[in-house]
C-alpha cells in the first residue's frame, strides 16, 4: 500500500493547511453502517494528486476540533471535492458533522450524463487501462488495526479520482453539458442521511400489505421491538433479525412460548431467553392497537401518465440524436415533475436548470400542450 495514514493531531493539521492550500481533492469515506446501529464516519480517503492520505477518524476521534477543522476546508466555497457516487459521502458527512460540501463533483453523475455503459468507479478506471483490486465484503471499518488489505483497499478507492475526473471534465465540455453536471451535483450534496427507524417503516418489507390484520399487528410491534434490541446493542436491525424472519414470524404467529422456543434464529442476541419476544408477539395478537398509515404514493393519472411517455420518447430520440445519457437531456425528478404539474413556471421544475429551459423550454411546453390536445 502507498498511502499516507494520518494517526496524529499534527498530521492531521498539516493535512488540513494543505487541503486549504488546494483548489481540488479527491474525497472518498468508509463507515460502519453494515456493523453499528449509530454509524460514523471511520476512514476518510483524499487525494490531492500525490499518494492517498487516509485519515484514521476513530482514532482522532477524541481531537473532534480538529477534525472539524479539515472538514470546515473540505467543504469551504472554491474548493472543488471530487467524489464518485456522492450521496453517501454527503449524507455521511451532514449526520456526523451538520456539513454540506459546498464544491462537490460527482463523476458518476458525469458519467451517466454523459451515457456510458458502465459508470462504476471501477468500470472507468478499467477503461483507462487500470485494475483496481477486488472489493472486501463486509469490512467493519471501526475495527483496530486495520488491516493491511483494509488500507490498501481504501486508498485504491480514492487513487484515480482525480484522473478519471480529468477525462469525465473533458468530455462534459465536448457534450456541452458542464452546467448540467453542476446542477447535478449540487443535487447530490443536498443528500440526507436515512434514518434508521421510523414507525411505519415496516410496510416497506416484502408481503407486509399481504398479511392479514393479526399478522400486520404482529409485523409492526416485532418490527419496533427489532428497533429497540438494535440500539441497545449498537448493531444494524437486520443482525437481530432479517426482514424475511419477521415476515415469517407474523404470517404464521407461535401459539405459546414453548412453539416460539424451538424456532431456530441465527443471531446471537436470540440465542438465550425469548420470553420478552414472545411477549411482543402474544401482545401484539391479543391488543391490536391502531397500525400507523401505510404511505401510498397517489397513481398518475390518465392525462399524466400519457405526458409521461410522450417525455419519455421525446427525451430517448433526443438522447439518440445528441450522443448522451437520458439524463442529461431530461432528469426522471423533472419529468415526473412536468408530468404531474404541467410547464407553468420551468424555473421551478426539480432538476431542470436555465442550460435545458434554454434549449428546451419551448419544445417541452409544446410536448405537454400536444398531448393535452388529444
């Protein structure tokens, strides 16, 4: 590995007068969201154009002044911060730090504005020539010492940042398409952490609208007691128990405890006592309180559904004509948009920017009013 790893509150210092030095940073980070229930951040990759640094965050944890530090340069206006696939960096960034990236530029939104096949970090670095090594499954990033593979693999993450954004820069100004990657990329750093739990979240598993009201009663107090072990034992929910057990469990509920005891679970939280389980699962047959409201996003109607084929066909015969990605000519968030609401005002529509309205402001009023007509 040829990296440089940051341990120290010295070096970290020196990292962040050279990061206010910069004009461009490549940017990558880790978490444990796979292996805590509160996850943070754990490693933050940058490349300034020589060897990667890799910041050691949970050892610099206890210097947190510091560590804001950097993350203040990092996310000062002027700088730009290359990333690939920002939403979780941004994401990750605002929950642990209550910061925005202020010059993000994703090459993945560049590479599928531009319409490449593939728009993987590691599907363009092979196009430029270069292997990266194969991904590690499940490394728990909070773990000390990192391993050596670990390290390696992180700086790998980060290496060709910098580079491919060269390549990705220069075709965007041959496709003429720099305005709308600013755009998009400014989208993904308005991106918000997930939260964990939320009360009717558990309409969202698979088959959960299918059971019968015992069953959806059972689903949703199994669903917030998995919630609660989860926290308390700072483990992500799924390790308590997967969706497909709780699902299980609800479509066919134990009829005494001693049923309950001979079921087979593979986590080890689940292992001793299950009378407080079946509790929940006894409680929640017998009280049956009221469910929370299952979100039903409202079907499109007739008119709109059919504006939204003929932007659909529109936006792939221009795609066709110009060379580029779907959504570069049209993002799915605008054209959802001005399916549903009509023209009216283009400057309010998500995502379409004064670069489209521009060249396309009179053809996409013209689609809508043709297929209005009919």
């Amino acid at each position: 590995m040829s990296a440089e790893v940051i341990t120290s509150t010295e070096a970290l210092e020196a990292l962040t007068e050279r990061v206010k030095a910069s004009d461009r940073v490549g940017l990558c980070l880790e978490q444990n969201n796979e292996h805590a229930y509160r996850p943070r951040v754990c490693v933050l990759q940058l490349t300034l154009g020589q060897a990667p640094v890799l910041v050691d965050m949970l050892t610099l944890w206890p210097q947190r002044p510091a560590i804001e530090r950097l993350i203040e340069a990092l996310c000062r206006p002027g700088l730009a911060v290359v990333v690939h696939g920002g939403e979780h960096h941004a994401a990750a960034l605002r929950r642990d730090f209550g910061v925005r990236i202020a010059g993000l530029w994703d090459s993945q939104q560049a590479a599928v504005l531009l319409g490449l096949a593939k728009t993987g970090y590691r599907s363009l670095a092979e196009a430029g020539g270069v292997r990266l090594p194969p991904p590690l499954e499940s490394i728990d990033w909070a773990r000390r010492p990192l391993s050596e593979e670990a390290m390696t693999r992180a700086a790998a993450d980060v290496r060709l940042l910098l580079s491919i954004a060269n390549e990705l820069k220069r075709l965007l100004n041959e496709a003429d398409l720099v305005a709308e990657h600013a755009l998009h990329s400014a989208d993904v750093a308005l991106s918000q952490p997930e939260p964990r739990f939320r009360p009717d979240g558990f309409w969202s598993i698979k088959g959960a609208a299918r059971l019968d009201l015992v069953g959806q009663h059972v689903l949703c107090a199994l669903y917030q007691w998995r919630d609660q072990l989860a926290r308390e034992f700072d483990v992500p929910p799924r390790r308590v128990m997967t969706n497909a057990q709780l699902l299980a469990l609800s479509r066919d509920p134990p009829q005494n405890q001693e049923a309950l005891s001979i079921m087979r679970f593979h986590s080890r939280l689940l292992h001793s006592d299950r009378q407080q389980l079946w509790h929940v699962v006894d409680n929640a047959r017998r009280e049956q309180i009221e469910l929370p409201p299952r979100r039903v996003r409202a079907p499109d109607s007739r008119p709109a559904k059919a504006v939204l084929e003929g932007l659909k066909a529109w936006r792939r015969q221009e795609a066709e004509r110009r060379g580029v990605g779907l959504q570069a000519i049209l993002p799915k968030k605008s054209m959802r948009y001005l399916a549903r609401h009509r023209p009216g005002e283009l400057a309010l529509v998500p995502l379409l920017g004064d670069r489209r309205i521009e060249r396309y402001g009179e053809e996409l009023r013209a689609i809508v009013e043709r297929v209005d007509a009919r």
